[in-house]
C-alpha cells in the first residue's frame, strides 16, 4: 500500500519534532574576543581551547545530568563600547552562563560594571590588568585563569637581576594596562632597589616606529629594556632595533603580549638575531604529559596544521581549556544555570587536576586568580615559530 506523500511529511515532521523535545536543553557559554583584529591570534587560540574542552565535556554527558555545553561568539574588534554591548547581549540570552574575555585588557574592565549588575561571571584567560580582579565590587564576579601585571613586572625585574642588569628602561603603551605595569614596577622598585629603571616612556597604539623612545631609554643608560605590548608593537620594536647599529640592540625582556600574534611574521627575519625573551606561564612544547599531548593534537586538528609551532598563542589554548572544565564543575555544583548560584560554586570548588597545574582549588573567596606568580617563566623564540623555555 502506497502512502500519501502528505502523511509521509507529517509522520516526519511529528518525528522531528518527538526527538528535539527529547533533546536536552543547551547550557551556554560566551567568549568576547577580539576576532576582526587582523594581527590577534589570542582570540582563536582561546575558541578553541574552549571548544577542546566543551568537546571532552559533551562527549562525557555534559553538564547537570546530561545537558550539552553551547559556545556562543562576539567580535568586539579591540573597542570597550562593543564589547559592552556585547557582552549585555549575550547576558540576555537563556542559560547564559559566563562571558570568557580575550587579550586587550581595557575591553574587560570596560565590561566590569555591567557584567556586575547583570551577575555575570567574567572569566579571563588572558588579559592582565590587576584591576579585573582586584577592585572593590563585592561580591566579585571577575575570575582569571592567567598571569597579572602585578606578577609580570617583578618577574622580569628579577630576570633582568639574574642577568646582571643594574639598569633597565620601561617601555610602556600610553593606557591602562600601561598604567597598571607602571604600577607594578614602581612598586617591585620602592622594595627592591635593584635594578634600577632608568627612564620609563609611554608610547602610543598608533606609533608607526619606537625608535626615538627606544634611542632615549639606552642614551638613560638602559642595559636592557623591558617592553609591555603586543605583537604589532613588539615586533615593530624588535625592526626599529634591528635597523640600528649592532652597538645599540639591547635585552628585550617582553611581557607576554607579542605571543598574543604571529610575531616571526611581524618582526620578520631579525627576530632570530636580537635577544628578546617574553613571560609565559605554559608550554605544550616538549612537554611530556599525555593530557599536553592529547589537547596538542586537538588543536593541531582544528587549525589544520602539522608543526606544533603553528599552534599560535597556544598559551591561550591552554588557559582557556582549563578554565571550561572548571566552569562545568562549578555549574555541576551550582545545579542549575542561575549565575549567581554559578559564582558561589566558583568560590567552592574542589581540587581539579588540570592541564597547566593541579588547582587545589581553582578559587576561593579570597583568591580569585587561579593561577600564581610560580607559574611564570621567560621564553622564546624557536626559529620555526615555536615558543620554547628561554633555556631550552
């Protein structure tokens, strides 16, 4: 017997229909980041250490009893008024849980005082600005999975100490996070009276060369600069310099900015040749544990590429990989997707084995850093684009 074509499309539908009511609903999770700058790969590197870890998660049942995480992504293009506004967006939306933030450090405490009236948590695995974390909102709703100015300074200090330099420039964006490392090395100073910062100087974002602020810091008598930016401006630093005779090149010692981007392709061939070192808190780089390996592999795959060092900023892909796997423990905990029930599990948490570090806990009360200044190391770079231990 022949079935009418029009009860064969109803049976189907119905069918459809019978499945997506069965399907559990998605629990959501965002990341505003900063995917129409051209020269960024923070912002890809983050997507998909979170996709990474959403895939690990579905794959074991999900969160609260079997509902499936959901990725949700804005471009704010680097500008704190978009990301404002999307992070408002996003906060409307059901079963929103959290907002993951990217690099530029402005965009995030731009969105501090709406995430907080929203009961929004911001989770951070890359800007360092203290003052995403440290500020007087009670109670705080600003997590970070990532290093801070208030570390990066004296660490570097410290270095420039080890390698015997009595006397540094500070070479510093004219901003906020500018403001937030000058903060930190004046400081670190006023305890620590060696080295000595010599001279520090503000650039602006727009600057098309440092070498007149460069030239000033070494004629201050800087043994060695250390530079706070990204990738456009370190790897413009690093040509200024290369340009200069050899008797003027000096120490770069980098905060962890220009591994935010593609800097052997922005500093070109010279990179090889000067001495700059940058802040890193994670490498996947001859790193022998089977779960480095295996989140490796994972995003090698989703980038489509075969070399370890392709792997841009993957720094960020682990920070962000980490800090998903807390989040669904803290919804698990919470036992709902009500974010303020979410940000009081983020406080309670148990002790996680993760990628970068055992978490023992991630955070509490306190302490909402969920990494620590021990994590830091200086790094460099290989000549096939891999960032390597400075020492390796």
């Amino acid at each position: 017997m022949r079935i009418p074509f029009q009860l064969l499309i109803a049976a189907l539908l119905a069918f459809s229909s019978a499945l997506h009511a069965q399907s559990p609903p998605v629990v959501r999770v965002a990341l505003d980041a900063e995917f129409g700058n051209k020269t960024s790969s923070a912002d890809d590197a983050i997507r998909i250490g979170m996709e990474i870890a959403i895939d690990e998660i579905n794959r074991a049942g999900g969160v609260l009893g079997g509902r499936p995480l959901e990725l949700v992504t804005r471009d704010n293009r680097g500008v704190p008024a978009r990301g404002v506004d999307n992070l408002r967006e996003l906060a409307a939306m059901p079963d929103m849980t959290a907002l993951f933030t990217s690099k530029f450090s402005p965009v995030v405490l731009g969105q501090l005082d709406a995430a907080h009236e929203l009961h929004l948590p911001l989770l951070g695995p890359w800007s360092a600005a203290d003052g995403i974390i440290d500020h007087e909102r009670k109670p705080s709703y600003s997590f970070r999975l990532s290093l801070k100015d208030g570390w990066v300074m004296p660490h570097l200090l410290n270095e420039a100490k080890r390698r015997g330099f009595e006397r540094v420039g500070l070479l510093v964006p004219n901003g906020a996070w500018g403001r937030s490392n000058q903060r930190a090395a004046d400081a670190h100073v006023a305890r620590n009276p060696d080295p000595v910062i010599v001279k520090t100087i503000k650039y602006e974002w727009a600057d098309t060369s440092l070498a007149n602020e460069y030239l000033e810091l070494i004629q201050a008598g800087a043994q060695a600069v250390l530079v706070v930016g990204n990738e456009p401006e370190v790897g413009l630093l690093v040509q200024d310099m290369a340009s200069l005779p050899t008797g003027q090149w000096r120490p770069l010692l980098s905060h962890w900015g220009p591994s935010a981007g593609d800097l052997p392709a922005l500093a070109g061939p010279v990179l090889s040749k000067v001495d700059l070192t940058v802040v890193q808190t994670f490498s996947f780089i001859d790193n022998p544990s089977p779960r480095a390996r295996q989140v490796l592999q994972a995003a090698m795959s989703k980038l489509g590429v075969s070399e370890p060092g392709r792997v841009l900023s993957a720094v960020g892909v682990a920070h962000a990989y980490d800090l998903v796997h807390i989040l669904a423990m803290a919804i698990d905990k919470a036992g709902s997707t009500d974010r303020t029930r979410i940000r009081d599990a983020l406080e309670h948490l148990g002790a996680m084995d993760g990628l970068i570090r055992k978490y023992d806990p991630p955070f509490t009360v306190g302490r909402h850093e969920a990494l620590g200044p021990e994590q830091l190391f200086m790094a460099r770079w290989r000549r096939d684009g891999a960032i390597v231990r400075a020492d390796q």
